[in-house]
C-alpha cells in the first residue's frame, strides 16, 4: 500500500473538493464534490455533533447516493453552507429526482470554531451560505490543507488544527482517501513532545518524519484537552469524509466509516469525547466498477483507519501561523 499521487482525497476517481475560507471570520467551508451521485452513509461517535441529513444515509432509509457533502465551521450557524451548495447544484440540474423538480442531497456536518478569535458579529444572517457557494465553485482535484476551508479556525489541545488530506492506494487495486477538519478537544501529539500519535502509518515523512519518541515519555498517558491545564473553551469536534473508488452497498459505506473512526483513536488522544461532535461520512464512488471479495474489503477497512489517521497528522502539520493566533502552529513550535 502506498499513497495515490496527490495524496489527497481527490486520488479517489469522482471527487473534486473546494474550499471557501474567511480569515477574518477565522472559520470556512469545505465541499466534497461528487461528479456523479455516490453512495453514502455516515457514523457519528462523538457526543456533541452537529449535522444536517445524517438521518438520510442511514442504510433503511430510502436515497441511496449524494451530490455533495459539506464540512462547515460555524457550530449550528455553519449548517447554512449547504443550502449554498445546493443552491449551486441546482444551477448545474443536480440532485434527485421528484417529478420535474430536482432537490440536491447534500448532507453536512459542523465543528465548533466560535470562540478562536475570529469576528463572528456577521449580523442577521451568518455567511456560511454564501461560503458554500463559493467552496462549490471552487472544487477541483487539488486544494489547499492546513489553514484553510473548514479547517481554517480549527485548534487542538497542543497545536492549531487544520484541513487534512491523504490517500492510499491497495495492492488490490481499490484506492481510499479521507479528508478531515482537526479541531479535536485532544491532542495529535503525544504529551508535550512534537511527535504524532499516528507516526506508525505515516508515508514518505508526510507529517515531519519524526517518528515515535524514544524513550516514550511517562506522561504521554496522561490526556492533553482543551480543559487542562487551564480551559479554553469548548471549541471540539474532528468532521471526516473516507472514500473509495469500490463498488459498495450503503450497508458496507457505513462499515467503512465505523472503521475510518478506528484513524481517529490512532491519531488523537483522547477522542470521542462527550465535547467532541467527531463524524465520518463515507462515500463510493463505484469508479473502480469492482466489488470487493470479503477480504479486500477487510483490507480496505483498515485501509481507511490508516488513510484517516495519516489525514489527522497532515491537518496539525499543515496549519499556517496567522497573526492573532491562539495557539502555535507545529511547525513553529
């Protein structure tokens, strides 16, 4: 297994991605693209999400693909970005559909990203709408991490979070990707050292090559969160897409996001808290035109834990340093 040759979610045939991103707001939108509708699902983990058609890609329920998915900041405010994307779908004659009428799927999900700093006195309406728009109109197969996007304003427990991107491809063929916005109430890191937790997986020194420290402090233990040793606030939530060119049920896209969420405990420490909205959607593109056998896609599940902890490291390792910031970045430190 190695890395597509962007190594972002975009090595996934039938996806572009866009970012609209406010730097004095401090907060964006990212978009994920389907050139045709794709199937999809979802698996929520955290306790505090925030989200918006999730009930949809559940696999009894009637639509079986997307349009689009939306990762937005904002916290409840930001689940206006979809309606800008819909918006742009039904433009282009997108979504499915009901007699003449067609209604864009565009599920979304938020993180928490009020209190960074940024000026959040937008007035009557937020600007999420019209930052969906743009992020739509702005999808291609490549696009900028770290500070950007739905990852603009993002923190973690030790460093700035941020938009993160990889891929891998299977020696069966299959390709996953993931993307993700790092804005974890834990850490990536382990204790107070630069090294992240996912370095086991990581590819080509993709996220600084550092490895795992040796010898392993004692108190990497211990949990590092935005509530110690002084409270920041509760500006929480990891919001992911996994994705695959494989042909997949909705049942086997929503296997596919509970094992994505495997990436999550292997790059943030802790994860899945009660303050966390942390979300995996999945889509399959069908790109591939193969089904996988039962052990390919024992492979491609744990591909995709893999693929998603190696996106987490790459979003803390690709934030930018912007003045007025309230943590450092990890390549300043």
């Amino acid at each position: 297994m190695a890395s597509g040759p962007r190594n972002l979610i975009t090595d996934v045939a039938g996806l572009k991605v866009g970012n609209a991103t406010d730097h004095v707001l401090r907060s964006g939108v990212t978009v994920v693209l389907c050139e045709e509708p794709a199937t999809a699902a979802v698996q929520v983990l955290g306790g505090a999400p925030g989200t918006r058609e999730t009930d949809l890609l559940e696999p009894h329920n009637t639509v079986q693909t997307v349009d689009a998915l939306v990762l937005s900041g904002g916290s409840a405010c930001g689940l206006d970005a979809a309606s800008g994307v819909q918006a742009g779908l039904r433009e282009a004659g997108r979504g499915f559909a009901v007699g003449p009428h067609r209604v864009p799927i565009v599920p979304a999900a938020i993180l928490f990203d009020l209190m960074n700093g940024g000026d959040k006195d937008w007035g009557r309406y937020p600007p999420y709408r019209e930052l969906g728009y743009q992020a739509l109109a702005d999808a291609a197969g490549t696009f900028e991490t770290g500070s950007a996007g739905a990852g603009t304003g993002a923190l973690t427990a030790t460093f700035k979070g941020g938009l993160g991107s990889a891929s891998s491809v299977l020696e069966n063929g299959f390709t996953i990707g993931a993307l993700v916005a790092v804005n974890a109430l834990g850490s990536a890191t382990v204790g107070n050292t630069r090294h992240f937790w996912a370095a086991p997986f990581e590819e080509d020194g993709e996220f600084g090559g550092l490895g795992l420290p040796a010898p392993f402090p004692a108190d990497a233990r211990i949990p590092r969160t935005k509530l110690s040793p002084r409270p920041t606030g509760v500006e929480n939530t990891t919001i992911a897409v996994i994705a695959t060119d494989a042909v997949l049920t909705k049942a086997e896209a929503k296997r596919l996001a509970i094992a994505a969420h495997d990436g999550f405990s292997r790059a943030l420490w802790p994860a899945h808290t009660p303050l966390d909205g942390d979300l995996v959607f999945a889509l399959a593109t069908g790109r591939s035109g193969r089904a996988p056998a039962a052990a390919d896609f024992i492979d491609l599940c744990a591909a995709a834990a893999s693929t998603m902890a190696r996106a987490i490291a790459r979003g803390v390792h690709d934030a930018a340093a912007m003045p007025g910031d309230m943590m450092a970045t990890w390549a300043a430190r």
